[in-house]
C-alpha cells in the first residue's frame, strides 16, 4: 500500500487530494495545525477511526514552521510521496503578514526537503515530493505563461513561492531528490475559503438571493484569471509524482476571464443583476497588481496526459449552486449539531 503525506490536507486542494488518494488504495497521513477548535471541515466526510483496522486516514499536529517536528514526522510516517500544500495562500493577506507569508510559504519548504534529505540518507530509501507553486510567481510576466516564462512575482506571497520553486529544483539537483514542481493557475471549487475573491462572490450571491446580504464590496474587477477546478488540479499534481522523472509543470485552462465576468455570470445564474448588488472598495485593491495570467499547460498534456475537465461556466455555476444550498440552511430553523469526532493521530 502506497503511503502519502500531505500538508495543508485540511484546505481545498487537500481535501481534494485526500479523497483521490484514498480512491487509489492509499494509505494517507495529514499535516494539520493545532487549534483550539476544529478546522477539519473540509475531511470530516472521510474521517476514519484510526483505532479501527483498516484505516487509512491519519492526521498529525505539526506546522511548517517548525523543522524538528517535520523531521520526526517524515521519519515516523515513512511516506513514498509527499505533497506539500500547506501555505499562507493569501495574496492580499501576505502584503500585511510579508515575514509571516515568507517563513511558512518560502523557508518552510526549506525545512521540508532537509527533513526529506536527512530521511533518505539515513533510510536510503526515496520519498517523492511535490511542492505547489502558484501562478502569481508569473507576476507581471506576458501572458501566455509557460514553464519558459521567467517569473516577475508582485507579492510576498509571489516571491516566497519562487523561493520555494528554486529550493526544490536545487534540491534535486544538488542531492537527487524527486521534487516536482507544479505550476497551478487558479483553481477554485465550492471548498474555497471564503475570503477568496471567486468563494467571496459566490457566497454573497446565495445570501443576496435570500435577501439575508445587499451589498458585496470587490476590489479589481478588470484582473484577469485563468480559473479551473481543484478536483481536476489535484490529478495532475499525482500525475507528477508517478512520471519518471521529477519536473516542472504548468496546471491550466489555458482561458482567461475577468472577475467582472466571473460577477456576471455568478449573479445572472441566480437571476440577480450583479451591478445593483456589487460595489468597489479600495482596501481590496493591492499595492502591486497583477493584470492578466493565463496558462500554457502543453507539456502537462503532452507528458502527463493530464487535461482538464470542468469548464469556467460550469465551475461559476457549481459554486454558486452549492453556496445557494448554504445560504438556505443558513435561513432554516436552527437544529442541534451533534458534536465533530475528533481526529485521533496513529504517530507522531
């Protein structure tokens, strides 16, 4: 049985990749962070008692700040890949928490691949790694982007995940280690944060329908994204990690729309006009935008066979349908919730 360990299992794209590994026979360990409430929301549909045999699902307190920890982790858990999600993923946010952003997003993929290197050297066994990049790494550079393209990021966010692009690709060449690089542009579900721009329209939409929410205030409208679904995103990111060699890959749709657009047609599938409802708010803009991505992922085609699956009207409509839902158990009499089953860690 394969064994994967996964940082940031408990965001969108770990939930994701869990539920496709699971699906592969995988035996899957989590890296989550110590909270005083539960932040396992996104996993509770695949929870598994680990006292119980058979169970594949493990969750591990541990943070990538902190290098000792990972070190005991990688040893204990023993992992054959590992993919590294965990992130502050906020581009806005990291402009306000630059040194926090940097550390985690930057030097703590640092600490992973030494925990990676000190593992294989004294195991002398490989583990396999993919790190996730980020299309805000492209920056200011023209559309299209490619694996070619040189990076020109625009945010601390931005310049730690080059940072964490070159530590991989230095690591693999300085020590062998099989680190893939995956280049994801944006890539959205009904699991985003709901801080996130794309979530951030959604979710209003479905409280603006049920007249719970009037106004929704956005920065930027003219950005450009090329926008995707996570569920496609997370197969290619498994896809690296079975090729032959370790690489860097591009992860897109190869379209690009505007956030006016994404507004339009989220409010005009709950049949709502989205500019008697859609404000602009300068606090929302950045200091340093970036205009237009749009993603060239020939070669993930080509040698990985990957493609994408889900179309950009289809995912606005998704989200929107699923954040409809949302807002109406939001409007129904309240119930009692029963309480979350705690998560138990097998090791570490």
């Amino acid at each position: 049985m394969a064994r994967a360990l996964i940082t940031g299992i408990t965001g969108q794209d770990g939930s994701y990749l869990a539920e496709l590994l699971l699906g592969k026979g995988y035996e899957v360990h989590g890296l989550i962070r110590r909270s005083s409430s539960f932040n396992t929301s996104r996993i509770e549909h695949l929870y598994e008692d680990p006292h119980e045999r058979g169970a594949r699902l493990f969750l591990h307190y541990a943070d990538l700040s902190d290098g000792g920890t990972l070190r005991r982790l990688v040893h204990a858990i023993a992992p054959d890949e590992i993919y590294n999600l965990g992130a502050q993923s906020h581009v806005r946010v990291s402009f306000d928490e630059p040194e926090y952003t940097a550390d985690v997003v930057g030097m703590g993929v640092l600490r992973l691949l030494e925990a990676v290197r000190d593992f294989e050297q004294s195991k002398g066994r490989q583990i396999k790694v993919y790190q996730a990049g980020s299309s805000e790494m492209f920056g200011a550079a023209p559309a299209p982007q490619s694996e070619s393209t040189p990076f020109y990021p625009r945010s601390p966010y931005a310049v730690s995940k080059v940072a964490a692009h070159w530590f991989g690709i230095n690591y693999r060449e300085a020590y062998r280690l099989f680190v893939a690089n995956g280049i994801l542009f944006n890539h959205e579900s009904p699991r985003r944060g709901e801080t996130f721009v794309t979530r951030k329209i959604t979710r209003a939409v479905g409280r603006i329908k049920l007249g719970r929410q009037d106004k929704l205030f956005l920065g930027n409208l003219d950005a450009k994204r090329d926008w995707g679904f996570a569920g496609d995103y997370v197969e290619a990111m498994w896809r690296m990690l079975q090729a032959p060699t370790a690489g860097e890959y591009v992860v897109a749709t190869g379209e690009t729309h505007t956030v006016r657009e994404f507004v339009e047609k989220a409010f005009a599938h709950a049949g709502l006009d989205w500019e008697k409802h859609v404000a602009y708010d300068p606090r929302y803009d950045r200091p340093t935008e970036v205009d237009v991505l749009l993603g060239d992922a020939s070669k993930a085609r080509t040698e990985l066979g990957w493609t994408c699956k889900v179309g950009f009207e289809e995912l606005v409509r998704m989200m929107v349908d699923a954040d409809m839902q949302l807002a109406e158990r939001e409007t129904a009499p309240s119930v009692r919730v029963p309480a979350q089953k705690p998560f138990v860690s097998a090791k570490g």
